[in-house]
C-alpha cells in the first residue's frame, strides 16, 4: 500500500513539473481573481482590510475547485486509472496520493502567495501569519473534498460546474473557520479556537474522506 | 415474521407499483382534506398575534415546510445507503423521488420565510445561522440532483447519488453548527425566534394539521414519481409490457 502511495505521488509530482505552466494556473487565476476585488469594491484600506481573510479565502477555495478538475481526467482518458484500481492494493492509497500530490503542487502555492496578497490589503503582520496557518490546515481539506468530487464526477457531462456545486457546500466550514481566524486576530483575540477546529476538519476529512474517494472512484469506472 | 416478509415484498418494483397506484388516490384526499382544515384553522380560526399582526400566519405553511426539507433529506440519504449497501433497487429509485419535493420544500421554506421576515425583521433575508444553513442545504439538493441527472448510467447515477447524499447527511451537523458559530462570531443575536410568546393552542393545532398535510403530500407525489421512474426503468419487462397492453401506462 505504501509503495503504491509513493508511486503514484511521485508520479503525479513528476507530470506536475514537466508541466509548469499548468501548475502555476491555479495560482495565477488566485492572484487574478483576489485582484478583482479592489476594482470592484472600491479602493478604501479600512474596507479592503475587513473583507480581505474572506476575499483570500474564497478565491483559494475556487482556485482549488478550478485546478481539482481534472485530478482524475487524465488517467481515466488513457486507461492507468483502471489499471491502477485493478492492483491488489486498496484504492485509498491512490485516492490519498492524488490528493497530497494535488495539494502539494496547487496548494502551497497557494499559501506562498497568500501573504503578498494580503499586504496589498494591508492586512498586519500578526493577520498575515494567522491567514497562512488557517491556509495550512484548511487547503489540504480543500483538496481531499475537491479530491471526492473530482471522483463522483468523473467523465459526467458539465462535470466542472457539478464538481463545484457539490464540494462548495461541504467546504463550507473551512472557509468559516479560516477567514475567522484572520478576522479574530484582526480584532484582537486569540485565534486558536479557529485552528483546533481547522484542524479538527482536517484530521476528520483526511479520515474519511480518501475512502469515500475511493468508493467513489470505483463506483465511477465500473 | 411474516409481517416483515410481506413488507420485503414490496421491495419488488412491480408489487411497489400496484400498492403505490392504490394508495396515491387516498393520499391526496388526505392532502387536500388535511389542507384544507389546517389553512381554515391558520388563516381563519386562529387569533391575530398581539405583536405581528396577520403577518405571522405565514409560519403555518413556513415551519411544517421547513421540517419536511430536512425529514426528506434524512429519508433521501437514508434509502440512497439502503439502495447501494443491499443493491436494492427499489430503494435507490426512492432515493431518487424523494430530492425534487425535498428541494422543493427547502425552496418553500426560504421563500416564505423572506416573505415572514419582511414584515417582522424589516429585511427580506438575514443572514442568520438557521437560514443559512436552509440555504446550504437547498445546495446540498441541488447538488445531488444535478449529479443524478448529470450520470446517464442508472446503476451509477444511483451509486454516486448514495455515496454524496450521505457524505452530505454526515457534513449537516458539521454545517450547521460552524454556521451558528459564524453568526454568533460576526453578530450578537439580533432575532431570537425562541423567545416568541408562547403560542396559543390553535396555533399549533393548525401546524400540526398542515404538517400532517405536507407528509401525506410528500408521500403522494414520491409515490407518483417514483412510479414513473419504475415504469421508465422496467420497460423492458413483462409486467410492464402486460401493463401497457392493457392500457393502464404510467398515466394510470
């Protein structure tokens, strides 16, 4: 199972760099997306720092939508899915390696480029460091439930929009407890009630959520 | 003993077909007769509330809808596992009946409420942690329904449909209580619906009747979709081809 878990994790990082420009959408889509925002909303700092941890949050969570899509296409169109479900290991060890691999490559972007964000909110320092560690703990949730969307809809006409409209109301707490984070310390107060639960998401969808993925990755190749 | 027997009958889709076709026509004159007293009862008997006036009748159609979106949501999720754990067919094909009235009422739900909450909050929405988690669960609807239709293999619709309805039923509590704490974070309490004055017995008789009515609707029009869908799914049978020679389709 472990030697599975690598293999395909490493796999999937080796595509990943000889594809950089496709890594690196997801990040740019992220930035294009945040810088929306200002243009919309208007230029005020006092307004643009209440509202930034909910901006850098929701076009996280989109960006991850966008980039989860296709976790599984590629390998469903020429057959190695199949045959990697056909191994005597179980499909959860291919479910959680897709899942780390994704957000190895498209969630630590994300989190690098999420405190240069926020300056251009002029968020503080202690807002900044309270936004990467939410981001820490809530996108590797992001990518396992984008992960089990991307199985369920796996080769469905308009699967994109489906895969969003069935993981956003599942992520919903991620994004709650991260953007309270930054607001709590925004205004003073400890932030550690966020992070336990934060955390708490994570172990529990880490848990379950790499086996519902594999159900699900079975229920769709069959 | 046997009483469970003959229930497990009825998990054949044609011995489902013939009971559902006799108790569909009783349902809705239950519904319509269960209607019609408790909207009487609500919009006629009942007295005017000291502190909303009439705009608070609203509730009568407003609560029993709400319970009935998150029943449905259960039963949904519930017969989905069923019909995917035991491959039982008849139970996946519940599942598949019972999203679009869930939905439906959900959607009722909302609506009535933004048209209670003008009168007695002063906006058409709030972004409370009871609505907000109503709403999220019309998502959770949505979503189901859109991957069920999106799939065009039945046995695979079903599947998925099983397995995202009750990774959906597991994230309800989940939701629901990060909504509450994110409501209580941003905002003090500004609407406490608990601290209404007691509600005078007519009141909730009238509830109770219409939410009486809404089940009997639920079970009514369930039955009669999901007799469509048994008809459209066991085309290729002999019961159904005897039933279409003998003129009694779906229609029926």
């Amino acid at each position: 199972m472990r030697a599975l878990f690598l293999a395909v994790l490493m796999r999937d990082l080796r595509l990943a760099a000889r594809r950089r420009i496709d890594a690196l959408l997801p990040l740019v889509f992220f930035v294009v997306a945040v810088s929306l925002f200002p243009l919309g909303v208007g230029p005020e700092p006092q307004t643009l720092r209440h509202i930034a941890p909910g901006i850098v949050w929701v076009c996280a969570l989109l960006a991850t939508m966008l980039s989860v899509q296709h976790l599984y296409a590629g390998d469903q169109a020429d057959g190695s899915l199949e045959q990697l479900l056909l191994a005597p290991q179980p499909a959860v060890a291919v479910a959680s390696a897709k899942c780390v691999a994704h957000w190895l490559v498209n969630g630590w972007p994300l989190i690098v480029a999420a405190p240069l964000v926020g300056v251009l909110f002029d968020l503080s320092a202690p807002a900044l460091g309270s936004l990467v560690i939410g981001l820490l703990l809530g996108t590797p949730v992001l990518s396992l439930l984008g992960g089990l969307g991307a199985a369920l809809t796996l080769g469905v006409r308009s699967g994109g929009m489906l895969l969003i409209l069935i993981v956003l109301p599942l992520a919903m707490p991620v994004l709650i407890f991260g953007a309270g984070a930054v607001g709590a310390v925004e205004s003073g107060q400890s932030a550690a009630g966020h992070y336990s639960l934060l955390g708490a998401l994570l172990i529990a969808t880490a848990l379950g959520a790499p086996l519902a993925t594999a159900a699900a990755l079975r229920i769709s190749t069959e | 003993m046997t009483a469970g027997m003959r229930l497990f009958n009825f998990a054949a889709p044609s011995r489902f077909y013939t009971l559902t076709g006799t108790l569909a026509p009783w349902l809705w004159v239950l519904t319509a007769a269960l209607s019609v007293v408790g909207l009487y009862m609500g919009f006629f008997v009942a007295p005017v509330d000291a502190t909303q006036g009439n705009a608070y009748r609203i509730i009568f159609i407003h609560v029993p809808a709400a319970w009935m979106s998150m029943v449905l949501y259960l039963a949904m999720a519930f017969w989905a596992a069923i019909g995917w754990a035991f491959r039982a067919r008849m139970a996946s094909m519940l599942a598949r009946a019972l999203a679009p009235t869930g939905a439906m009422f959900t959607f009722v739900a909302l609506w009535t409420g933004a048209l209670w909450g003008k009168p007695a909050w002063g906006a058409w929405w709030v972004w409370d942690a009871r609505l907000t988690s109503e709403l999220i669960l019309l998502f959770l609807y949505l979503g189901y329904i859109a991957l069920v239709e999106a799939i065009d293999d039945p046995r695979r619709a079903d599947q998925a449909g099983a397995l995202l309805s009750v990774v959906g039923a597991v994230n309800i509590p989940v939701i629901y209580f990060s909504v509450r704490w994110w409501n209580t974070l941003h905002q003090g309490a500004t609407i406490s619906m608990t601290a209404a004055p007691k509600m005078a017995a007519t009141m909730l008789t009238a509830m109770l009747i219409l939410t009486l009515a809404f089940w009997a609707y639920s079970f009514a029009v369930v039955f009669m979709r999901v007799r469509a869908i048994v008809i459209e799914r066991e085309r290729h049978t002999a019961w159904v081809a005897d039933l279409v020679r003998a003129g009694k389709g779906a229609g029926a």
